[in-house]
C-alpha cells in the first residue's frame, strides 16, 4: 500500500493486486464512518490489478484512521463468514 496526499485528511492510497471485491467492500465498510466525506476507489485500467483508493474525511479526522478501521472491520466481517461456512458444513457432515 501506498499513500499519496498533501492533506493528512485527503489521502489517496495505492493498493497493488487488487480488484473490485477488495474495493467495492473496503469502500463501504469506509463510508459507515460518519467522520468520512467522500471515500471512492478506480482501477487504473483493466489490464492492471492496482486500485487508487481514495478517502477525504471531515475535522481534523486523518484519513489513515478510516482506512485502518474499514479493514479491520472487513477483516472481521470476513471471520465470521468464514466460521459461519464453517460451521455449517460441520453441522452438514453430522447429519450425512
């Protein structure tokens, strides 16, 4: 990851190896935060796999804080999708 901003509260950062599945869910886990104004992300260009990830957020909020959070957050989401799945198939193999 890359970060690109002269302004601590708008911030653009550069994520390599990354697609649309990363962006689309980082970006809406991002905007919950009522302190962020605008959070947005593009591809540069389809042959490309980097993505230009980009967060202003409002007061004296850096735009780091919302960034770290968001993937934490996905982070976590992402667990307990996995345990639940998990849990499941278990629950699945007991009954076969």
């Amino acid at each position: 990851v890359q970060a690109d901003g002269t302004d601590g509260n708008c911030v653009t950062f550069v994520l390599h190896d990354e697609d649309h599945t990363l962006g689309n869910s980082l970006r809406y886990m991002v905007m919950k935060n009522p302190d962020v104004e605008f959070c947005g992300y593009c591809i540069t260009h389809p042959s490309e796999s980097k993505i230009n990830f980009r967060i202003q957020t409002r007061g004296t909020l850096p735009a780091v804080e919302p960034f770290r959070k968001g993937l934490t957050d996905l982070m976590g989401v992402c667990q307990h999708v996995l345990n639940t799945f998990e849990r499941s198939m278990k629950e699945y193999r007991a009954q076969r």
